[in-house]
C-alpha cells in the first residue's frame, strides 16, 4: 500500500492517538483482563486460520517473484502448524505470571514512610521489524500482557500476513471490552511512516524496538527521538574446546547451525581449540558439509576438505542466516574468548566442553547476552527461557538483555505511603 506523505503524516497521527488512548484504558486493566484477552486473541487467531494463510500466500507468491532467495523465504512462509503455534504461544504467554502491579522492594524508612518499587506499563511501545510474521502475534501478546499498546511496523514484504494477524487480534480484544487499536499495523510499506515513528508521532510512542538486520537498527539508533531497546545481529559461536565430548559437539554444532539457518539464534562461526582440532574438527567440518553446509574455514580447516571454502576477514563479522558457516582454529578458551570480544554481535555464544573450569571461563568472560554450556544456541529464544515469546533478543547493556519478554516491556514507579510526614 503506498499513500501521499500527507496521508501518510494523517494516518499516523490517528495510529498514535489512538494507541495512547488504548494505552490509557489498558493500565487500568487487573491481571485477569489481561489474561482473558490474551486467550481470547490466541482462539480468534485459531478461527482466522484460512484468512491469514491466504493472506501470507499473496505474501510468499509476491516476494517469490521479485526472487527472494530460499532462506528469506522460510522466515516469511506461515503453516497450518506455525499458526497454531502462534495461539499456542498467545496463551502461553496469558498463563505465565503478570509483572504489572508486582512490588520488587518495599521498605519503611524511620520516619514512617513506606515505600515500594511497584512494575508498571511502559505506555505505547513502537516494534519495527523485518519480514517474520509470527513477530506480530507474539509482540502484541507480550504487549497487552504487560498493559502496553503497540504499534508495529513489520517488512513490506509481510503486510498482508500482519495485518491479517492483527484483524484477528482486534476480534479477540473486542470481544472481552478491550479497544482494538491496543494493537495495530502500519498499513503502508511506505519508509517515511518508520521516520514518523522513530520521531515519536508526537509524543505518543515511549520506546522503539527495532527487531532486524545490522541496516535497519542502525537506521534506528540513529533517527530514533525516542528510547530504543535495540536487537542486533546474531552473529553466534559455538566453541568446541579441546575437551569437549565429541558426540556432543556434533549434535551441538549440527543444531545450531542447520535447526533453522534463518533464526537470530543460529550459529554463524564454529570455533575449534588447536589443541583438539586432530580429533574434532575433520567430523565436526565433514558433518556440516554433509547436512547441506557450506563452510568457509581458515588455512588448517581448508586441509580437512575441498569442498571448504577460504574465508575472508568479512565472514567473521557475518550473520549468514543462511547454510554457511565460518570455521577457524583458535588457541584454547582465550583464544575463543578474545575471537568472540572482536567479531562478535554480542547475542548468543556456546561451548562443548567436559572442563568446568573451562566451562566457567566461557561463561563469565564471554560479554554477550546469552551464553551457554553444552547446548545448542538455538535456545535462544523467548520460549525456550520459559517467557512464553519474545519481541527479539536485546543485546544492549541498560534495561533488559537476552530474550525480551513481558517483564522486559515494564518500567517501574516508587509508590509512596505516607500518615502525614512533612520535610523538615
């Protein structure tokens, strides 16, 4: 849908007044309401199924034609089964403990006054994200969850799969007294609606959330008028120390590379210990190669195999979201730690390893959101964390980190209750 910037400037407006308005009704809401509206969304989205596949098949027919490429492709297509777990998702998130009105502390100071940190609404939260469609259902559940109205602006290529969530969504809020501007779409793929948004339509828009590629949130952090809670890249690793127990590292390494190569979760560089890269790295690389992998190594992994492929300085920076994968020795835990330090994007990293010691260097030393132990790192996500869903993965340092879920999208006010003090 394209509109005239005046259109564009008029329709905007409206989206943020109204989605202030519905923040206003929303924190009056108790943790019931919330809940009976999250189930109510989850069971509307259900009996919406056909409109939203039709809607995502005009999506994928679209972008298929104007040659998106396989891996695209895959984050766009919605199923039968990915639209059930979407409601599934919805009501998981309804059943899972409400963060709003929780009082984190409470203290008495010495003159009688009590005081208490007491978790509230953000208000309107902004989430610009790229072409996953399932970001619409699980963002407004987590949203509504915590009292917040939103406004998402998805990729174009998406449009009429999000805005056939979101009309499936607004039966369900309607349908337990809530407004249905709590959630809405931008309906136009057109870019000066994102500036409009970044500007804080006016005030309306209390934090942005950009949920996509190295492009997008730079466009983000640097246009934003408002506070961003930012996602970047995954560009994840997984390190197979030389003490690391080889069937292990291969379900490992295999997960976190070839579960889904399309996911933010997905390991981008397998790193190898030079000092167990003559046992691990030969069925480490021959695996990955075998599964479909496409591997650039440095000089010692290209011995292992003709089909690797050099890697250049680039690769190491790299988010493929594709079947490929950087490979490179290193020199032992330090080695991994100062690899990651330099390349990383600070979102999700992992090490094999029967070494505790080893194990607990990774874990403490490594300066990224999410780091793990004999796991895979597509366990980053939200669901996994227990959080229900996620609005993306923070990897920033202030407000939240790792897998933001309901709690993450409230701020807190200090409630204090006085019997008549005066300052002195």
């Amino acid at each position: 849908m394209s509109t005239s910037g005046n259109d564009i400037d008029l329709t905007m407006q409206r989206i943020g007044a109204a989605a202030r308005s519905a923040a206003r009704v929303l924190v009056k809401t108790d943790k019931s309401q919330r809940s009976a509206a999250l189930h109510a969304m989850g069971q509307s989205i259900l009996a919406c199924e056909k409109s939203i596949l039709a809607a995502n098949a005009r999506d994928l027919e679209m972008a298929l034609k104007s040659g998106a490429k396989s891996a695209f492709a895959d984050r766009l297509k919605l199923t039968s089964a990915s639209i059930h777990g979407m409601a599934k998702g919805i009501e998981t998130v309804a059943w899972l403990p409400d963060p709003v009105g929780d009082a984190e502390a409470e203290w008495t100071r010495p003159n009688g006054l009590k005081i208490s940190r007491v978790r509230v609404p953000i208000g309107v939260i902004g989430i610009i994200y790229e072409s996953r469609p399932n970001v619409t259902g699980d963002a407004a559940a987590l949203c509504v969850k915590a009292g917040n109205a939103v406004i998402l602006r998805g990729g174009s290529e998406a449009m009429g799969s999000a805005l056939a969530i979101r009309d499936a969504i607004a039966v369900g809020l309607l349908r337990v007294g809530l407004p249905a501007e709590a959630v809405q779409v931008v309906p136009t793929n057109d870019r000066a609606a994102v500036g409009q948004m970044l500007s804080g339509l006016g005030g309306t828009i209390d934090v942005i959330i950009p949920r996509g590629g190295k492009s997008l949130v730079a466009r983000v952090q640097k246009e934003a008028r408002v506070p961003v809670l930012a996602h970047l890249d995954g560009n994840c690793h997984v390190y197979a120390d030389k003490a690391a127990d080889i069937a292990k590292a291969l379900e490992i390494v295999l997960n976190s590379k070839m579960r889904r190569v399309s996911v933010c979760g997905a390991a981008e560089t397998l790193l190898v210990d030079a000092a167990g890269a003559s046992r691990l790295l030969r069925p480490l690389v021959t695996a990955l190669l075998e599964a479909g992998c496409e591997v650039r190594g440095d000089r010692i992994t290209q011995t292992i195999d003709p089909r690797v492929h050099a890697a250049v300085e680039e690769d190491w920076y790299t988010e493929f979201l594709d079947a490929v994968i950087a490979v490179k020795i290193v020199e032992g835990v330090e080695g991994a730690i100062s690899h990651i330090g330099k390349y990383g994007s600070a979102h999700t990293e992992s090490i094999v390893t029967e070494d505790f010691a080893a194990a607990e260097t990774f874990l403490r030393e490594v300066d990224s959101a999410i780091v793990l132990h004999n796991a895979s790192t597509q366990f980053a996500d939200g669901a996994e964390f227990g959080f229900g869903a996620e609005v993306g993965i923070a990897t920033g340092r202030l407000h939240a980190r790792g897998p933001v879920g309901a709690r993450e999208l409230t701020t807190f006010k200090y409630v204090v209750r006085g019997d008549g003090q005066v300052r002195s």
